[in-house]
C-alpha cells in the first residue's frame, strides 16, 4: 500500500465482498429450500417449503443450548436455524425424530478462556433413530441435508452420495436430475 487511502479503499472493499458472500450463502440454502420438486422422497419429488415461507419458518425456530451460547452474529443465527429448519422438514416428511449434531470449533485462549471460531452442522449419525433407517432413506435425507446445508461441499462430492457398498452407481436419473437442477 502506497497510501492510507489505498490501505482504507481494500479494506471497505474486502468488507463489502465478505458481506456479499454471506448473503449469497444464504439465499443460495433458501432458494434450495423453496426450489420446486427438486429433492425425492420416497420415490417422489418434492418441494420442502413454499415459495417466500422457508426464511420465515427459520428465524421462528429457538436456538440450542450450545447455538445460544456461541452464536451471536446475525447470519450464524441463521445459518444454524436453516439447519435446523432443515432437519425438522426431513423428520415431517420422514416421520423420523434424527437429531442435529453440532460441530463447534472452538480455541483455547491463553487465561483457559473459550473462544468460538466456527461451527458446522450434520445429522447425528451415531443415534439408533439413523442407524434403523434403510440405505435408501439415508441416501434421501443426506442428499437434502447436504445440499441446503452444505451446497459448495455436496456439489463437489455429489457422485458420493450415488455409490452403494458395492461401489455401483445407483439411480443415475435422479443424480443427473440433482445436477442439471443444482
């Protein structure tokens, strides 16, 4: 940097790019939420939410014990609570009672002190209520939960989520229907 103006330029700059970025992460997850017959369902596809309803529907949802204690950013909040929406939607359509598993990633200061850096959410994979899904069903709800959740992630490992144990590719038209459609 040549100048404190150049130094106050990039730095308003990186700001406004990080910001953009946030909100196009989260209108990405809502328009996945509300996008027309994109997910399947026992054998059909669905849309989890009505147009202009999904964003709503989160920011009614109450925060965890742990999402209260160290979320305190306004687009974390809702990050979380899309999550959240996510897997309440996947237990309606399913009839299931899975759980959220929390990932905090937290850092230990100097004084022992706790400070929060990130977190990531996933459906807890070590309750029974998942374990006595069939393959299939597991398939479904991780292909929905990782695609509103996690989209950058889920679109570059989508053929993973299209393997059986055997390493064959299963039901190749719904896996080119996610594509064409993601």
């Amino acid at each position: 940097m040549t100048s404190f103006e150049a130094f106050r330029a990039n730095t308003i700059a990186n700001f406004i790019s990080s910001a953009v970025k946030i909100v196009e992460k989260i209108e990405k997850k809502i328009k996945y939420l509300e996008f027309e017959n994109l997910f399947r369902v026992r054998g059909e596809l669905v849309t989890l939410f009505g147009k202009n309803t999904a964003l709503d529907e989160a920011l009614k949802l109450q925060l965890s014990f742990d999402a209260n204690k160290w979320l305190k950013k306004e687009h974390e909040i809702i990050n979380w609570k899309i999550g959240a929406l996510t897997l309440q939607k996947i237990n309606q359509l399913y009839s299931t009672d899975l759980k959220l598993e929390e990932n905090w990633d937290l850092a230990i200061a100097r004084d022992k002190e706790k400070i929060f850096l990130s977190f990531q959410l996933d459906i807890n994979t070590d309750d029974n209520n998942w374990n006595e899904l069939d393959e299939v069903t597991q398939r479904e709800i991780k292909i929905i939960f990782d695609a509103v959740d996690n989209s950058k992630y889920f679109l570059h490992s989508i053929d993973s989520y299209f393997i059986d144990s055997e390493d064959n590719l299963v039901d190749v038209e719904y896996k080119n229907h996610l594509i064409a459609r993601l």
